[in-house]
C-alpha cells in the first residue's frame, strides 16, 4: 500500500510533463486554434469570442499586454493598397521591400477596427516612427456614442517608439485616426495591445484551472462538454476492446501453449511462420478486406452499426487476429525462456508429463511476465480500436477521436490524448503492483 | 524471436561482419535482403521518375487520367486501346496492338497505372522511414549517451523527459503532432520523429551505464580525455549497434504508421502513398476492382516482413537483449 503510494508521488511529474505537453503542442506550436476550428475566413468577432471562451487570448505564460483580433499589427514595410486613396499618405520606398508610410501636413492615418473594443479595458497602442522637428501630431480615440478623446503624441524616443495609452473607459471604442497636425510623420508599423487585469493569469493557469475542475473543455464542432462525450464513447468502446483483449489473450495463450509444447516441431515452426507473417499484414488490411468479405461478400455478418452483438462479432473477430501475430510471439519466446530453466529439468527429471509441466510449472511461472504485459496493454483498450470503431460505426472513443482531428477539434483530441496518458500511468502501476503480488520474491522499493 | 542453437560459426571480428553474416548467413535472409532490395530499387526509380517530371514541370505520369482505360484488370499481354485523349504523349501506336506488360498491375478508377502508383508509393514508404530514422536515432542516442554517463540531474531531466513522452500512447501523439504541424508529409514525419526517440533513448542509457564501468573508459578517464570525447569517441562506437536494430526494427513500423495516417488522410496529399493507394482502393473494391487493394497490400506485406526477420536476424545477431 505504502509502494502504491509512493508510486503514485513519482508519477506525479511525469503526469505533470504529459500536460506540459500537450501544452505545448496545442497552445504553443498549433498556431491559432481558432483559425483551426472556424477557418481561416472566420469574422474576427467569432474568433475573438471563440479566443475568449478557450482562454486563448491570455498570454501565453505571464504578461501585462495581448493581442487583439480587432486589429490585425500593421506593418508598413510593404506597401498597404487600401492606404493609397488616403489624402496626405504616401508610402515611400527604400530599398528592396522595405518602406514606411508618411504622412503629410494635415494628413489623417484612419485606423478602422473590426469590431467595438470593450468597454472598461485598458488599450495601449504601439507605433514605430519619428514624427519630424517641432512637428505635432494626436490619436483621437472614438467611443459608442460618439465621444471623442484626443491624445497628444509624446516625442519619439531614441528608438522610435511611440505609445499611446487609452485607460478603461466605460464605453466601447469604435474607432481610431491619427492626425498630423503640424510637420511630417513616418511611420512603419502599429500595433494594438489589450491590458490584461491580472498578469499572471496566463493560458497556462487558464489550462491547469481548467483541469483541476476535471473540465476537459468544450467540443467546437458538436458543442459538448468533453468529458461527457468521452464518458458516453467508453461504453460502446469497451463492448468492443474487452472482447478483443480477452479472447487475443486466450487464443495468444493457447497458441504459444502449443508452441512451447512442440517447440522446434512443425506445428512451432508453422504458427511462428503464420505469426510473422500475420504481423506483417497491416491492420487497415485486415478491416477493408475483412468487412468486404464477410460482411459484404458472404452476408455472415451486418457491414455497420451497434445495435447487437452481431455487429460487434466481426469486429472483435478483425481486433483478435490483428493482434495475434505479435501477442503469440511474444508469450512463445516468454514461455521458451522459462522452460529453459532448471526447475522445468528438474520436473523432467522426476518424470512429470510434459503436458502437466506444462500447465503446473511453466505456465504458471509465465503468468508472470504475460500479467505484467497484460497490464500495460490495458491503456490499448481505450485507443486500440480508433479504426475498427469509425469503420464500423461503433459510436466509442476511437470514432470520437478520429472525427476530432478530421475536424481539428482541439479541445477533443487533448481530452483523448490526456485520458490515454493517464491510463497509461496508472497501468504502469498496476503492472507493477501485479508483479510484485504474483511473485513474493520480488520487493519493490 | 528467441536464439537456440545459433546455426553457423559465431560471427567474429565486430559488427559489420555480424551484420554481413546476418544478411547472408541464411537462405531466408537472402530473400528477404534481395526482397528490400529490390523495393530500394523502386524507391530509387520512383523518385527518378518525380524529380524528372518536377523539373519538367509536367503532370507525373502516374497522376495522369485516361477515362478510357479505367478499371482495367491485371494482365501481361494486352491490346492497348489508345484513342485520340490518350494519345497525348509519346503513345502513338495504332488500335488493338498487343503489348506486353503495359498496366501489368492494371489501372484504378480514374485509368492511372497501379504499378507505377505503387512505385511512388515505395518512394513515399522509405523517404518516410528513412526521414523518421534521421530525426529519432540522433536524438535517442544523444539523449541516452548522456544520461547514462553523466547520471544525476541530467538522468532525472532526460528520463522525465523520456518517461513523459512514452506515457501519451504512441499513435494518438503522432496523430495530435501531425494534427498541430498540418496535413501533410512534414507532419507525419515529425510526428513520428519526434515520438519514437524514447525506446531507443532506454536501451541506449542501459548500454552506456554498462559500459561507463567498463576498463577503457577507466583507461580514457585516467589519460585525462574529457567527458564528451570519451562518451563519443569512446562509448558511442560500443553502443552503436543498438541504433542499427532499432532502425531495422522501427523501419516497418514507421511504414504502418504513414500508411494509416495517409489513409485518414493527414499523411500525403495528393501523391500516391500507399495509405492513399489504400483508401482509394477500399471505395473500388466495392464496384469489384479487387487489383489495386490486393497489389498496395502486397507490397506493404512484402516489404514490412522482410524488414521484419531481417531486424529480427540482425538483434540475434547483435544483441540479444533488446526487445
């Protein structure tokens, strides 16, 4: 009991690591998620409220300020079409590809935004630029209702920058110009940064609050809960892996019983052929052919569906003999070593039969190795049959997970890969408290 | 499998000739070298074939439609029946001539070529195998040479680091990978890449902790040879082999793996890769186009098994632990 424990306390980093993880691979490296579930021609709007919904518009670790979706950074390097009708904008060029756009005398940059801010947030925008000698230049900021405020820019600094804060205000900004009121004003990007009220609440926090509410999110393309759908998919999906698990580890069994028994006999060397050769065969084979031509073909079977378990025969059917090769070989060699032991000579030597040694001394002692392999095949059950299930439309976990990312459903596909990583875990453990209950000889610490 | 009475003199003089005598010590595993050869070979052609019609700039010969040469069976010997829409290329010939071998593996449901398709999709196969194998063995071996020699602080962070990626079950991390990276090749080999380091990183450590007590390292360290120059100039070469089975191991199933996400179709886009192949092929079988789904498994089958016995020869031959 102690042992469990002490277990548990040492997979508590690599459980950490699993969400560091998954983490990194769906808030870091995947880009915007949102463009991955709305496309890329979604209105800003939806994305932002899709952004603020998933606490994707937190920033990423800690920070004071983020993006908006409202106004996508400016840059004005490259030449904006859109800004040549403007009078008193110029871009001027210098060199290859690079630019700034200036700004007459007179002249006013609009700044259009894709939607209203919001009201009571603090703005910050942030432009790169020199605004010439004694010239003068303001932000005038609008806001619902027509309110206008204006804000003299600061003289640049050494380094061009140029900030023009806009404090929470109770109601929303509609729009945005610059003016030049006197002299010329370069510019080459703008940029518009939303204050967040806490600095630490970032999107890591975000995920890990998340999680410790055991909230795996929301689904974007069916609008459930995650949890839910994957509660609802661990039925049918067992139905169908249990079967599989059970009767592979039987026939696997059985089969490199009989091995063990003939060893070096045809029938040894027969089912090792077949074994390798089954190994081989991929498993989309066996279910294309397989539904073809049992279920298609020869009508033995129904093609589709989970209603009885008529439907699930031929899919367990496909699951068994696509595991079998390597299952088979595996215990064969297990069973090989053991009957290379003393014990089993020892045995001979007293005039046992081989069919009872075989049972009494050399099973048994397999049990060993095979439980603690059984045990870690567990975490199988949940994702082994992402195939079979969408093939045969077994409404479980696999179809669930393989619809996810046909459909980039971020949210789905990091509550199937989180649950498999902790199964995972804790199969581990069990595999080792097995071993050590099977076998008094060993004492873990 | 198991090593009873190893048939043969034991191999000596270190690991090429217990690779030579692995590949040709038996009849069998000169057929299943001869066998990867020869799919080497198709590789090879295949990319000849798509590098000439990229520079060409031209559409590839196995993507090219002949509507009237759809669903053709398997045959050596047939009457070509060209017509004015296929006569586009070099393909003059009058009607009704026989050819020998022309569409020998017969054609799919658009009248392109399963042969030469097949062809592009070894070409696939091995680019990703060989892709996958450039990415996972330097950073298993690196990874496990390190934490093996130097223990402590470095062994925590990398087995942390090893234990928490071999906890996401495999596939759904190459799925989530290939997912965020995008549909495509580059994802299928990062995904793979990048998850199948751990098993290599294990055995490596293993081997390194073994060899660290090992008297030439106590020799290099008594020279005054730093840590790095006796780990890879000194260890790396005695544990090296390792990285040889697991290529030959990890090969095949990097092959299973393109295919299957090829077929959900995340792997290759619009080339012929044998999980493409596959997909297409499952939608024909349908209307009784058997030849194209028994050709793409034939191949896989072929191929995956002499890699098999072929890594399954080369870990008796080499190290008998690994697993």
């Amino acid at each position: 009991m102690r042992y469990v424990l002490r277990r548990l306390m040492q997979s508590v980093p690599t459980v950490f690591g699993v969400l560091l993880v998954t983490f990194v691979l769906f808030h870091v490296v995947s880009g915007s998620p949102a463009v991955l579930v709305l496309g890329q021609n979604a209105a800003p709007l939806s994305l932002e409220e899709f952004d603020e919904q998933k606490g994707f518009n937190k920033p990423l670790l800690a920070g004071r300020w983020v993006r908006t979706r409202a106004f996508a950074d400016a840059d004005f390097h490259k030449r904006v079409d859109s800004l040549d009708e403007i009078e008193g904008v110029e871009h001027v060029r210098s060199g290859a590809g690079a630019g700034w756009l200036k700004i007459r005398q007179g002249g006013v940059l609009p700044v259009p935004l894709a939607f209203p801010l919001r009201s009571h947030t603090a703005y910050r925008w942030e432009m790169a630029g020199r605004l010439a000698e004694g010239g003068e230049a303001v932000w005038i900021t609008r806001f619902a209702g027509g309110r206008e405020k204006t804000n003299t820019l600061a003289a640049a600094s050494s380094r061009g920058r140029i900030r023009v804060d806009v404090p929470a205000c109770d109601a929303a900004i509609t729009e945005a110009r610059l003016v030049v009121l006197r002299g010329e004003m370069d510019l080459r990007h703008l940029r518009l940064r939303r204050a967040v009220p806490r600095w630490w609440d970032s999107q890591l926090v975000f995920y890990f609050r998340q999680l410790a509410r055991l909230d795996l999110g929301v689904s974007a393309a069916t609008n459930q809960p995650v949890a839910r759908m994957l509660a609802e998919g661990l039925g049918p999906s067992l139905a169908l892996t249990v079967p599989i698990f059970l009767v592979g580890l039987a026939a696997a069994v059985s089969l490199a019983l009989l091995c063990a028994y003939t060893h070096g006999g045809w029938p040894d060397r027969l089912i090792l052929g077949v074994a390798v050769t089954l190994m081989s065969v991929n498993y989309l084979v066996w279910i294309v052919v397989g539904q073809f031509v049992f279920a298609y073909k020869l009508g033995w079977f129904p093609v589709w569906g989970f209603e009885s378990w008529r439907h699930l025969a031929l899919p367990v059917l496909i699951g068994v003999i696509s595991g079998l090769g390597a299952d088979t070989r595996f215990y064969r060699a297990i069973m090989l070593e053991e009957i290379g032991r003393d014990y089993v000579r020892t045995a001979k030597a007293k005039g046992v039969k081989p069919f009872g040694m075989l049972f009494r001394h050399v099973l048994r002692n397999a049990m060993i190795p095979i439980s603690t392999h059984v045990a870690m095949t567990i975490p199988f059950l949940y994702t082994g049959s992402l195939l079979l299930e969408s093939f045969f439309g077994i409404p479980g976990l696999g179809g669930v997970g393989i619809n996810a990312i046909n459909s980039a459903d971020v949210d789905v596909v990091r509550g199937v890969v989180l649950v498999g990583s902790v199964l995972y875990i804790l199969a581990g453990i069990i595999s080792d408290v097995v071993y050590m209950w099977l076998d008094p000889r060993v004492r873990l610490r | 499998m198991s090593v009873e009475g190893t048939i043969g003199p034991v191999p000596r003089g270190g690991t090429w000739a217990a690779v030579r005598h692995a590949v040709c010590g038996s009849r069998a595993a000169r057929v299943c070298a001869g066998v990867i050869a020869l799919f080497v070979a198709a590789a090879l052609y295949g990319e000849a074939v798509y590098c000439w019609h990229r520079w060409r700039d031209q559409t590839p010969s196995y993507q090219r439609v002949h509507l009237d040469e759809r669903y053709l069976p398997p045959s050596v010997l047939r009457r070509s029946r060209p017509t004015a829409e296929s006569n586009t290329g070099t393909d003059q010939r009058p009607m009704g001539v026989r050819r020998l071998l022309y569409r020998p593996l017969g054609t799919d449901n658009l009248g392109r070529d399963v042969l030469q398709r097949l062809i592009q999709g070894a070409r696939i196969a091995f680019l990703v195998g060989i892709i996958t194998a450039t990415i996972a063995i330097p950073i298993g071996t690196a990874l496990g040479c390190l934490a093996g020699y130097f223990g402590g602080r470095v062994d925590d962070g990398i087995m942390w680091l090893n234990s928490t990626i071999a906890a996401i079950p495999g596939l759904l991390l190459v799925l989530a990978v290939a997912m965020v990276v995008g549909k495509g090749l580059t994802g299928v080999y990062l995904g793979i890449g990048l998850t199948t380091w751990v098993g290599l990183c294990r055995i490596v450590r293993a081997e390194v902790l073994k060899q660290r007590e090992q008297g030439y390292v106590l020799a290099a360290k008594v020279l005054g040879y730093g840590s790095f120059r006796i780990l890879f100039r000194h260890i790396l070469p005695n544990v090296a082999h390792l990285a040889l089975v697991t290529f030959s191991l990890r090969f095949p199933a990097a092959i299973g793996t393109e295919v299957f996400l090829s077929f959900l179709g995340i792997g290759a886009q619009g080339e012929p890769s044998w999980g493409v192949m596959l997909s297409n092929a499952r939608l024909r079988l349908w209307q009784g186009a058997w030849w194209e789904l028994t050709a793409v498994t034939l191949a896989i089958v072929l191929v995956v098994l002499a890699f098999n016995l072929l890594g399954d020869r080369l870990r008796d031959a080499l190290d008998p632990r690994v697993s």
